[in-house]
C-alpha cells in the first residue's frame, strides 16, 4: 500500500490514511451555528476518503470570529449542531477535528466576498477587536492592546471549548497559532510590542501559545491527540523564521502537542513566491528540529506529490484545501493513480470504504 494510504496512529487515535482536509473558512454561519452547508462541506469529504476532516477556524468566544459569519463552539446550541456532522462524518469511516481559533486584530472583517472589505463597523454587525499590541493589520482597524488579565483568561477560553468539542464527539482539537491571527500575533515581534510577561523576548512572546495549548491538552483526553498549527515563517523582514517557529513547536511538543501543522504566512501582506508544495520544506525542518510528527500543505495537489512528500520524511501527513474544493473525493482518485484498492474495505478501515461508490471508475 502507499504510504498516502496508510493508516497513522497519534495518540489512542488511529486515522485512516494520511490525506486530510485543511481547515478552510466557509464564512456560511449565522450567530456561529454550523448549518446543512458545514454538513454538506465537511461531509462530502468525509465520504471522498479524506482521513481526517478538519473544521473552519471555529472561535472559542464571539469577538474571536474572523467574520460576523464565523463558525463558533462556545454555546450548547453551537455544540449541539457540530455533533450532528460528527456523527455523520464517522458514519463514512473518517475522524473529525475542530480547528479552535481567535482572529485577534483580523477579526470582525468582512467576508471576503462582499463588496466591502477591512473590518466591519460595530454599527453593522461588527466589534472591537483585541491584540497583544495596538497595532493594526493593514487596512483594518486599530486593536486595543489586551489587558493582562484578558490574556491571562484567553487558554481557559481555548480549553471550555475543547470540553465542548469533546462533548460534541470530536476525534481531534487543533489550536490555530498561524495565519496571523491571535496567537500567532503574540508569537511574532512584528505584532506584539508589549514589555511585560508576554512580549519582549521569543520566550515571553510564545508564553500565550503555550499556556493555551496546557491548558486545551488538561481539557482534552489522555487518549486523544492535540494538534497545533504554526506559521513557519512571517515572509517579512523582522519577522518569525523557520527555526524560530521549529522552537517553538518543541516546546509546544513537551506541553502535549501531538503533531504540528505547518503552514506559512498570514501576519501582514508579503511578497511570496508560490509553486506547487512551496511550504514543504518548512514542515521538513520543523519536524527536523522539534522531533515531532507534522503536516504540509500548500499547493498539493498530485497523488504522486504527495506520495513524495511522505516518502522523503518531509512529513507525516498532508492537508489539502484548494484541491479539495476541485475534488471532494481526492483521495479515492488517489487511491486509483497509487495502485491501491477502492471499495474493498470496511467503513472504519477508511478511504474507498463508501459501498455507493465501490463501483466507480476512477479513470
């Protein structure tokens, strides 16, 4: 069997196959309630073959949402509408994990498609966003700098919602550190100007990251894995680089974090030059210094690419975000390029498993 195809154990979990669905924001969502879209998205996948479905960044409290139509999980009624996909995703064989986030200073912005962008005023749905600085992404508006004991209540937010995700029936928590939201804000020096505990040094400025991830690794089940995602570098002269990000990522690995999900980017407009899998050889050195397991993602998008990836050690898994909107069922047209068996096994053994498709020819 291929290496994309085999099963992969982190923790007492073990995930079907190495193809997984990136987190990709639906901005679908009405008072954070995931709805038939989020069932149809992340459920479509599921039945593709993808091993593990990973959820829109999904906020632990209301002013974390990037958009006013973010997904969140910190209510009963949102709890109640997430375990309905769970129960449907493990109904196709898949796992299924939420992706626990707080925008910071991008937060409460519109949705990237309508016809205004920057940030939403309060007197049209909006509010007043938080930072480690008052510093503003460009564009948006200017964030107040949050109080000590505002940061300080921020990993018990992170960890109530990793009880509620459990609640829910989730596989997998993932902390979102990247993409320039709040504590990847904390963690680059180009966002977090503060001069007390939790900024200054690298140390001080990845305090919040790893009191989060404590925090949701106390909250979370032994048996259960703790997934975080990094931006490996900022692409921006002063900013986060790869050995500093792979520091951080050890660090998080001696807190409980199980597997690192790398990505790049995202803190401030940068010039970055992008091909396919431009972001692997960051996944590689991260998983090189930290000596954990990680993911890659950017621009996968062949069977035989991401087969490659896993051979070579550059990472343990691969996520896929664009390709996957091209192609829900991906990894069963994988299944069929790599030479591997479609439809033969049970639910639970995972990709192919689907018996309405055991019969479809992927060629």
């Amino acid at each position: 069997m291929s290496l994309l195809l085999e099963p992969v154990t982190l923790r007492g979990l073990t995930l079907p196959n190495r193809a997984w669905l990136s987190p990709m924001c639906e901005y679908s969502a009405q008072d954070g309630v995931p709805d038939d879209w989020h069932l149809v998205h992340l459920g479509s996948r599921a039945a593709g073959g993808f091993g593990l479905v990973l959820t829109e960044a999904t906020a632990v409290v209301p002013e974390g949402r990037i958009s006013p139509q973010d997904t969140g999980i910190w209510n009963d009624e949102q709890t109640a509408a997430w375990q309905r996909i769970v129960d449907f995703v493990h109904a196709r064989g898949a796992r299924i994990g939420i992706q626990l986030a707080h925008a910071g200073r991008k937060a409460s912005t519109y949705r990237p498609w309508a016809p205004e962008q920057g940030s939403v005023p309060v007197a049209d749905g909006g509010w007043p966003t938080v930072g480690p600085s008052a510093t503003p992404y460009p564009g948006y508006a200017v964030p107040a700098e949050m109080t000590p004991d505002q940061v300080a209540d921020l990993p018990e937010h992170f960890a109530a919602a990793a009880r509620r995700a459990r609640e829910a029936g989730f596989d997998v928590v993932e902390v979102h550190a990247a993409h320039g939201y709040l504590l990847h804000q904390f963690l680059s020096p180009l966002a977090n100007t503060r001069t007390d505990g939790y900024g200054g040094s690298a140390q001080a400025r990845s305090r919040l990251a790893e009191e989060t991830v404590r925090a949701v690794r106390a909250a979370w089940p032994d048996e259960l894995p703790v997934l975080v995602r990094l931006s490996a570098t900022d692409w921006l002269d002063g900013g986060l680089q790869v050995d500093d990000v792979a520091a951080v990522a050890g660090r998080l690995g001696e807190l409980g974090a199980d597997l690192i999900d790398v990505s790049t980017g995202g803190l401030a407009p940068a010039s970055i030059t992008v091909g396919p899998g431009y972001q692997v050889p960051h996944a590689r050195r991260v998983r090189e210094v930290s000596g954990l397991p990680v993911s890659a993602v950017g621009l996968i998008s062949e069977p035989h690419q991401a087969e490659q990836i896993l051979v070579e050690g550059s990472a343990d898994a691969v996520m896929l975000g664009r390709e996957a909107l091209r192609d829900p069922y991906w990894p069963l047209r994988a299944a069929h390029v790599l030479g591997d068996a479609i439809g033969t096994a049970p639910v639970e053994a995972g990709v192919g498993a689907q018996p309405q498709y055991s019969r479809a020819r992927w060629r």
